[in-house]
C-alpha cells in the first residue's frame, strides 16, 4: 500500500510528482467554474431566496413524491436488491463541476472501486445549478466505465432548478412538473417568484445523447425519488434529501421513522452533515424533531452517519447509549476543496483530537490555501508556506503535536505565523482570537479557490464501504490528481464497525 499523507508530504502529493492520466478522460470543451464569477452567483440564487422569501422546497418535493407514486413507484420508497450477505460499494459527495478536480477522482475510484455492487453520490450531483445539459460533462461521462448502478441523493444546488434534471436522469426520467399557481401578487411568495432561477426552454435537449455514455444494462438504476431506502445484504442504507436549506418537511420526517424502524442495521446518506467542522447540526424537522434524533435512537440501529455538502473529509466517532456511531463528512468527490485549517481543536460529545480525523490534513490544507492566496495576490513571497511550515504552525496553534508521522519541525517564524492568522488556521478552545469567526466566514465564503486550482495535489476523496454480516468497513481512499496516487490510491482513514 502507498504512502498516505499522514506518512509523508509526497503521499499528500507534494513535490515534483507526475500528473495522473485523469485529463485524458475529460471533454476538450470544459466551462470551468468560479465562485467568484457573477454569473455562478446569480445562476445559483435560489438558496439565498428561500432564506429571504421563504423555502418552497417542501412543497415542490411533495409534488415530485405524489408523481412518482401516480407512476408506480413503491409507497415506501425502498430499493430492493439482491446483494449477497458480503458485498460493497463506493460514497463519492459533491460531485458535479465537471473539471480537473473531478476527473482526478475518477481513476482512483475505478480502480479502489471495481468490485463494488453500487455507489452513492452524496450530494450536488451537478454544478452550478443543477442543469439538465450539464450532466454529459458531469455525471455520464466521468462514470461511463464504472459498470454498477448509481444512486444519489440531491444537494442544494441540484434544487436551484426545482430538482428536474435530477428527477429525469434518476428517477426514471420523469417528466416536468405542472406550473404551481401564481402566487398573490406583493407577498413574499410572489416576490421570490419573480427572482427565482428557472431552467431554460432548451434545457436537456443532448441529455439522451449523453446517456448513451452509460447505456449498459448494469448500470441502469432507477430510484423511487428524492430520498429512499435501499436494502442491501445484511443492511438497509438511507439516502434523505435536506433540500436548499438543510432540513427536513415534515413529510419525509414521517418516512424516515418509519423506514427506520427497520430491524436492520443502517447507514445514513444525508446531503447536510450532522457533525462538521467541530460542531454538531441535528438537521431539523418541520414539525418538531431533528434528523439525529432519529439516528440515535438505540431501536433503529444506525451505525453511521455520512454526508456532503462540505467538500472534504472529517470523521467524528460518538458514543450513543454504549455503542458508536460513526459521523462522517464525505463531500471530496470533485468540487473545489474546503479547507480544514479553519476546524478549531475539536472538543464535541466527547470526541477529542485524538479520536477526530480529516483529510486534508490541516497543515495541507493551511499550505494549498497559502499558495492560491500568494498566486490570487500576487504575494507568494509573502503567503506561500511549505507543507512543512503549515504543519507545524497549525499544530502549534492547536497545541497538539505533528499529525504526519515522518516529518522535521521547521523553524517557525513571525511571517508564518501570521500568514496561518490571516487564512483562519484553527485554535484551541481556550485561546479564541478577536475577530476569528467573522473573518474565517469571509475567508471560506469569498476566497473558495474554485478555478484557480487546476494543478494537483487536489486533497480530493471517495468512500469504500464493505459490508459483512459481522461489521462495516469504511476507508477514506485519497486522489490528488498525481499519477503515484492515481495507480495505488492511498487510503486515509479507515474504521471497522461492528454490526452485532
């Protein structure tokens, strides 16, 4: 097994490693994204509407189920497959820009990934609003050799055209939804309608031109909805759809306890985490409850709970009532990489820095962020620090030691410690700077690197579950976009749950 970036810096991708053969596998005509662009804002409006005029996803939702159920499908909304008692399959979270990120993903995947029966993707499907015509770069291509079925669960992007190209490519190609009446006129109802991103006419007119790309019987799927269940071997695995926002209609809040009173052992696909960045979000249910409460339940047998939205890799092991969940943030699969340097020393239901695990690991983050910043500024001299030089600054500041095992501590300066001030690097609880939070909120939400990071190490990931009637195995497999990790992909984190 290769290095991984918790062995050495060259595991992480650093140094003067060869370019993965990833690019040959991506269309010539790519639209990179940037958050920075206007246009990627204001295509992706609707989130910020919902906030404002308030959140139509429920509704919209409800009329998507009641279609699929008019259509055939199953009122519980649960696949069943035929999976021997021993299998596995793969979790890939926000997905869907289309571009070197990616497609860097991809090779590793294949490889870690041929045996699998299925995969999940684990949120935003498809960047930056979820568009029918956008799904040849960014779904069937990139996954026309993986030969097993896909399913997916919506992340917020994928609702900023009401869920309609998500609805066709997985649940059967459904048609459109009928117009809603109009709202009355000068409410609030009305005022978001009149804001509210809609697809274009032409939209999805080369969809069935793309699908051709992933036309083989194997890899067909076809799911109830939105969100689902899917019994497979010893184990049912339940994908819930968080919407624009985050939360739950009371609806799917009914599905969800009754699916999970299954008997069965479980495993959570959600597209909003419930533990991210040291701190805990129960993701709430209209109507009253959360999401977690749910999970933790002793009755209903969760034993982890993944999800994306936030593009990285963290892991929190909670002890519920005398047994362990496994809180997981999957959401690495190809969108631009958020950083880990801002996670303050983790202190959350109990679990410290050394049950907690991230990848990136923070002086990687610390140091990819440096040098966008010296490039985006035209500052390198000044904000471009070593792998080495982040590692140490973050762990100095966290009070914790080297978290990468074969490493010298490097001298630290007054220059590196202020580059880590200025790009938000993590502190202990008890040493919170002024003005850290608000600066760490503009830091994450203005300066993404978006476009700018077209060179590797990438800091992507993917899950690899395995599944026996004894216990789950998960493993954290690393793609930098380097040829070294594209032929024996690292992996960066693993844990086995036993299922007794």
């Amino acid at each position: 097994m290769s290095d991984s970036s918790r062995d050495t810096a060259e595991g992480a991708g650093w140094g003067t490693a060869e370019r993965g053969a990833y690019q040959r596998l991506m269309p010539t005509d790519v639209r990179k994204i940037s958050w920075l662009d206007p246009r990627m804002l204001w295509a992706a409006r609707n989130g910020v509407l919902a906030s404002w005029f308030g959140d139509p996803t429920g509704r919209t939702r409800a009329r998507w189920v009641a279609q699929r159920a008019a259509a055939g499908a199953p009122a519980d909304k649960v696949i069943g497959r035929t999976d021997p008692d021993r299998f596995s399959f793969l979790v890939i979270g926000d997905t869907g820009e289309g571009d070197d990120p990616q497609y860097a993903v991809v090779p590793g995947m294949l490889k870690a990934g041929q045996d699998t029966s299925f995969a999940v993707l684990a949120s935003d499907v498809i960047y930056p609003a979820g568009s029918a015509d956008d799904y040849g770069a960014k779904f069937f291509r990139p996954y026309r050799d993986y030969r097993a079925p896909i399913y997916a669960i919506p992340g917020n992007h994928d609702w900023y055209e009401d869920l309609g190209a998500f609805m066709r490519v997985f649940c059967g190609d459904a048609p459109p939804l009928a117009p809603e009446p109009k709202p009355r006129a000068l409410t609030r109802a009305w005022l978001r309608s009149l804001l509210w991103h809609r697809p274009s006419r032409t939209d999805g007119q080369r969809l069935d031109e793309a699908r051709m790309l992933r036309s083989d019987p194997a890899q067909q799927a076809v799911q109830p909805g939105p969100y689902w269940a899917l019994d497979a071997g010893p184990i049912r695995i339940v994908g819930i759809d968080t919407g624009l926002l985050g939360t739950l209609d009371a609806e799917q809040g009914a599905w969800l306890r009754q699916v999970s009173r299954d008997p069965r052992p479980k495993i959570l696909i959600t597209g909003s985490p419930l533990y991210v960045d040291g701190e805990h979000h129960p993701c709430a249910i209209e109507g009253g409850g959360t999401v977690d409460d749910i999970v933790r339940d002793p009755a209903h047998r969760y034993v982890a709970a993944i999800g994306g939205d936030i593009h990285n890799y963290q892991r929190y092991p909670v002890r519920v009532e005398g047994r362990t969940i496994q809180y997981v943030v999957s959401g690495g699969g190809g969108a631009f990489m958020h950083a880990t340097h801002t996670i303050p020393r983790v202190d959350v239901a109990n679990v410290t820095e050394q049950d907690f695990r991230c990848y990136p690991l923070r002086g990687d983050s610390l140091a990819f962020y440096s040098r966008l910043y010296g490039r985006r500024l035209r500052l390198r001299r000044f904000f471009t620090l070593t792998e080495a030089e982040a590692a140490a600054v973050v762990a100095e500041r966290l009070g914790m030691p080297l978290t990468r095992s074969r490493q010298v501590t490097p001298r630290i300066t007054r220059r590196v410690r202020l580059v880590a001030g200025l790009l938000g690097a993590g502190r202990r609880p008890d040493r919170t700077a002024r003005f850290r939070l608000p600066v760490r909120k503009i830091y994450t939400s203005l300066f993404s690197p978006s476009s700018a990071t077209y060179s590797p190490p990438f800091f992507k990931c993917f899950l690899r579950v395995d599944v026996s009637p004894e216990s789950v195995r998960l493993r954290c497999y690393a793609a930098t976009g380097n040829r070294a990790q594209e032929i024996d992909p690292p992996v960066e984190d693993e844990v086995t749950i036993p299922l007794g």
